[in-house]
C-alpha cells in the first residue's frame, strides 16, 4: 500500500462503465497529480492493486467480462497525508482503507465489500470506523484492527482504542 499511496496528490476519482454505462461496482482507481493511477478491485475477501489503467494492461482481467470499457472522471483534490488501513482480526481480511489530508477534511474511505468497492468521501476517521461496522455485519468492534502509517518512523502502527 505505501507504493500505491503514501505521499500521493490526488486529483480524481475514476469509475468504469461497460458497455451499456453500468458504473462497475468492483473496481475503482484514483488518479494522481503525474496522471498515473492507483487502481483497486475486489473479487473475494482481499483487494488487488495495480498502476495500470485496463487499457495499458488489463491487471482485473477486466475484458474477459467486459467488450468496452469508458472512464468515469470526477475531480477530487487533496494531498495524502493520512493513510489507514482496516482489517478483520479473525478473518485476516482487508477490510477497508481510509486516506486523508492532515486535517481530514478531505478523505477517501474505500470498503472491500465482496463484490464492491464502496467509497465515501469528505469523512473523519470516527466516521469511518462506524461506516465499515455498519456495512461488515460479521465484524464487532474487537474484531476490527486498523493500523496507521506513521510519516515520522516511516512504520505501520497499530491503533488500539
């Protein structure tokens, strides 16, 4: 996840649409400042990343499902400097990942449903925490572990609280 997000500007937010202009709930990619993007898509219990968009390299295996695909572009500005990552203690499930500016007022909570990437924006981490709660029904507050990256030691945290 540090390659993918630690110190990244993003500048939008960009959805698939198939053929017919169905939004695809499984995959979401953020776009950086240097256009590049940090794409993530969810099949199962854990998340896999990429740097490629389906038409540079198809990482999703996304056309052996779908003959076209479009981008969906909405603007969404802010400079991470507050990453998050959520998991399920039991499961060793990746449950969600939650970025933000220092202050938190601009942030992206990416849920790993099963089958969908569920994103809410402009959310503090309280906020956050309620949100995965609500929408993971197997998972109790215990059972919830988050870790912090830490800009100062540069190590993954683990937030207990």
């Amino acid at each position: 996840m540090d390659f993918y997000l630690s110190n990244k500007q993003i500048t939008s937010l960009l959805y698939l649409q198939d053929q017919d202009h169905h939004r695809l709930a499984d995959v979401v990619f953020l776009q950086t400042n240097n256009q590049q993007v940090i794409g993530m898509f969810i099949d199962g219990v854990n998340p896999f990343f990429t740097s490629y968009l389906p038409d540079q390299r198809d990482d999703f295996n996304l056309f052996a499902t779908y003959e076209k695909l479009s981008i969906q572009s909405v603007p969404y500005i802010f400079c991470i400097e507050k990453v998050y990552s959520f998991h399920h203690r039991l499961y060793h499930e990746h449950l969600a990942i939650y970025v933000s500016n220092k202050q938190e007022k601009q942030s992206i909570l990416i849920l790993f449903l099963q089958d969908e990437c569920y994103i809410k924006t402009d959310i503090s981490y309280e906020q956050c925490k309620e949100i995965i709660l609500q929408n993971i029904k197997h998972t109790s507050k215990d059972e919830l572990c988050c870790y912090h990256r830490d800009i100062v030691s540069n190590d993954w945290i683990e937030i207990t609280d």
